[in-house]
C-alpha cells in the first residue's frame, strides 16, 4: 500500500485510531450476551414451551428481521423496478476499470477474463492484481494473453491482443493489498472489483456504469451472485441451499438499502467510486473481510463530513461466483466470514445506538449487534430441544415442536415470496425453482442452517484466539459451470 492510502486509512480506520466507546454501545452489546444466559438458564428452572426461551427469542427475532425485509422488499411487486435504477437518465457515464485479484487461480481465471472481453460496455482497463500466484498464473498471462512480464511491484504494458489487459505482479501480501495497489495504479474514475472464479454477464460492467452515472453520491454498489459448486453429490447439495440462501439475502439488502443502511457488497463482484476508496485509505489488509469493513468506514467517514455518500444494490448486476461445494470448505468460508464480521463491528462499536449515524446506528448496527450472538442461540435452542427429546420431557418437546412447525410456515411463505420478487427484480428466471425453494425450506432448519451456524460458532473462536488465516479453498464450482456452457452452446 501506498503512502497516500497508508495516511488516510489512518485518518479514517477506528482500528487505527480507536474512538471512545458511547454507553449506548456497551449497553447493548452485553445485553445480547446478557439475555442469552438468563434465557438459558431458564431451561433448567421452568416447564412448558417457555423452558425453550432461547428458541422462541430466536424464532422472534428471526420473524420480525423476515417480516421488515419483506415490508421493505414489496415495492418489487410494483410493475416498474423499484430500485430506481432506471428512474432517472445517467449523465456521462464513467470511465469503469476492473480488478481481479488472482492467488493461484490459473485455472479459473480464463474463464472470468473471456466474460469481461465479452462485455456490452468493455471496461476502459483490466488489471490482474497477480498475488504472488506460483500455480502456473504467470506462464497464463504470457502466452495466452500476451502479457510481458513486468517484475515484482510493477504494471505490465497493455497487452498486444487484447489492449485493456494489464498484470501488475506483486508479492504475496493478501487480497486486500493487491487490490490497494491495483487502486493506486489505475486512473479510472469508477473500479469494480471481480474475484478470479466470477463470471459476469455480458451486460453487468454496463449496469454498473448506468448506476454510478445516474447517480453523483453512490460510491458503492453490490451485484447479485449466483453460486455455482462442484458436480459431486456434496456439490449439489450446497448449490441447492447456497442458491436459495443468496436470494434471500439479495432482497434483504435490497430491504435494508431502501432504509439507507446497506452495509455488504460481495467483494467478488462490487463496483466503488475509485476517489472515495482512496480518500478513506482503501481496503484494511488486517480485516479478514476487507470489502463489508470498507463500506463501514465509506459510511463513517460520509456520516461525520456530511458527504451524503450512498450504497446501493444493483439488479441488472449480475454474475456467477464459485461457491463451496464439501462441508470442510463450507465451515472454513463461514468461519472467516463471521470472524470478519465481529472483528469488523468491534472496530465500529462506536456508531452502534449512536445518533450521529442516522439510520444505520439506532437500527442497522444494534441488529448486527444481535447477530453477533444469533448462531449461539440457533445451536443452543437446538441442542436444549435434543435435551428435552432424550430426557423424555415432552410436555415441552410438543409445544416446542408446534413452534417449529409454525416457523417453518412462515420460512415456507418467505422462501417463495423471496424468490417472486428476485425474479421480478432481475429478470432470472433460470437458477431458482419455487418447488426446490418450497424443499429447502422445509429441510434447512435441520441441515443447512444448523451448519451455517456452526461454521459462525468456529468464527468466534477464531475471532478471539486472533487468528487471521482463510484456508485454502478448491476451486471446482466455476470450471464445472464453463464446462456445462460449452456443452450447451456445442449442442
């Protein structure tokens, strides 16, 4: 990272410069943890339904998040996008560069270079951020794309065959310091950053530009995501749970940036105004989820300038990412990912419950809050119901049991509504099914989500033991989605 980033990052980072911590804050904070042991603790004391305390706290909050997304989310119905992405006419459209940042992704990266030569609107520059790859990635760039070696820390010439191409070779430091020196060498007004196993649409770099033209203040914006997984028996199984859990989290940010409290885009395919990262320091190499730290500090630093900053999600954004497709993979994703997440609101404590952030700290953050805890309340209600089963306490077993049947309904309904208004919203029609969302919903609760929550439960841990490495993960989704492309375009 350059020095220019290095001084505004620590301007700009509560890691860096930590703020005092409001009351407010603290309060609600150990209230999470505060009422889990009192709800636990009533398991052991009381009989009935309300010895499940901690489910029914769980399946309440759980409810009321399902009931604001879909309040929020109805708009979608309307017959025009609600998401005004097509409310008002761009000006100039931006000049739009490209990241990938590549660490031994030989293998994939072809094919997410070919699906960004094949763009409607091609993106002035594409940079491969190379991080020290020794998999086979520099002898790719060389002779497939004709890419001259440009030596450790330093931008290659455009390539010959294809003139927007550029490698900056680097050494092994992390994503995150890969794209800050892809920022700092890159001059395009607006840069999207596209993990080495995405495969965009041909008209996403073009939606994306729209957006950033229709609108001066976005400085940062989500695409939706597809996961696709590997064709083994396990990789079917967690494309089936993974695809329906990614359109429900789509309309849920789609929920929460109509209340102006986005917080997440998917650093695998996300767009940012370049200016904006660089004046808060560009991406933290010491978050384990560089991109959802980022736009906390976009928001911070917007808030306390009264720059009026805006992040949005962008329906007609759309690509296909790798996904995990084998239960050690799984647990090794969701484990960095949540580590990241408390990491992240640790450093941002300061804007929970406060005023000064608007909506997004009298309401975002203190969920947030709660969900630091959520997995804990998921397994403990669930291991507290096995307790009840084998003991022979069926006087709580049976109500408990009439609530799960009752959660399960709503999910039923959600699940369905949640994929009506993804389609509506982005037109694909092709990866969702409402009988295998009817399915999923059914058998998650049991399943899928019980993992979800154990992979969140190692985050803890790994969080508090300080620990910051990722795991290798095996690309398998990707390369088996281009191969069943081929072979239906061969057909």
């Amino acid at each position: 990272m350059n020095d220019s980033l290095d001084q505004a990052l620590a301007r700009t980072s509560p890691r860096l410069t930590p703020p005092p911590t409001p009351l407010i804050s603290v309060v609600i904070h150990l209230s999470v943890m505060v009422l889990w042991c009192v709800l636990f603790a009533r398991a052991f004391f009381l009989q009935g339904v309300v010895a499940w305390s901690t489910g029914i706290a769980y399946v309440i909050y759980d409810t009321v998040l399902l009931l604001f997304v879909a309040w929020q989310a109805r708009v979608l119905l309307r017959p025009a996008p609600a998401s005004d992405e097509s409310a008002a006419p761009p000006h100039a459209l931006p000049t739009l560069g490209v990241i990938v940042a590549a660490h031994n992704e030989a293998a994939v990266l072809p094919i997410t270079l070919d699906a960004l030569f094949a763009q409607t609107r091609a993106p002035q520059q594409i940079v491969i951020a190379d991080d020290g790859s020794s998999d086979g990635t520099a002898a790719l760039l060389a002779q497939r794309y004709g890419l001259a070696d440009p030596g450790e820390g330093r931008l290659s010439a455009p390539s010959a065959r294809y003139p927007t191409l550029r490698w900056l070779k680097l050494a092994h430091g992390g994503k995150a310091r890969a794209l800050n020196a892809a920022l700092s060498a890159m001059d395009t007004e607006t840069v999207m950053t596209v993990d080495a196993d995405t495969l965009l649409e041909p008209d996403a770099c073009a939606a994306m530009a729209t957006a950033f033209g229709r609108e001066p203040q976005l400085v940062a914006a989500a695409g939706l995501l597809t996961p696709v997984c590997g064709n083994s028996a396990s990789g079917r199984f967690f494309q089936w749970f993974q695809t329906y859990e990614y359109i429900r989290n789509f309309i849920s940010r789609f929920a929460w940036m109509r209340a102006d409290s986005l917080l997440l885009v998917s650093g695998a395919f996300a767009a940012f105004r370049r200016e904006a990262v660089m004046t808060v320091g560009g991406f933290d190499p010491h978050c384990l989820v560089e991109d959802y730290e980022l736009i906390h500090r976009l928001r911070r630093h917007s808030a306390r300038e009264g720059l009026g900053w805006d992040v949005r999600v962008i329906g007609t954004a759309r690509a296909t990412t790798d996904a995990p497709g084998t239960l050690a993979s799984f647990l090794r994703q969701r484990r960095r990912w949540f580590a990241g997440f408390l990491q992240t609101q640790y450093w941002y404590r300061d804007m929970t419950g406060n005023r000064r952030y608007g909506k997004l700290g009298l309401m975002m953050l203190p969920v947030k809050a709660f969900d630091t805890v959520q997995p804990i309340y998921g397994l403990t209600a669930f291991a507290l119901l096995l307790g009840f089963l084998f003991d022979g306490r069926f006087t709580i077993v049976l109500p408990v049991l009439a609530v799960i049947v009752g959660k399960i309904a709503i999910d039923l309904a959600f699940h369905l509504f949640s994929v009506h208004l993804y389609r509506r919203w982005s037109g694909d029609r092709t990866h969702s099914s409402f009988g295998m969302a009817l399915l999923a919903a059914i058998f998650e609760p049991f399943s899928f989500q019980l993992m979800r929550h154990t992979g969140a439960t190692l985050g803890w841990f790994h969080f508090l033991l300080g620990r910051r490495k990722w795991g290798v993960q095996q690309r398998t989704g990707l390369s088996a989605h281009g191969q069943r492309e081929s072979a239906a375009s061969s057909r």
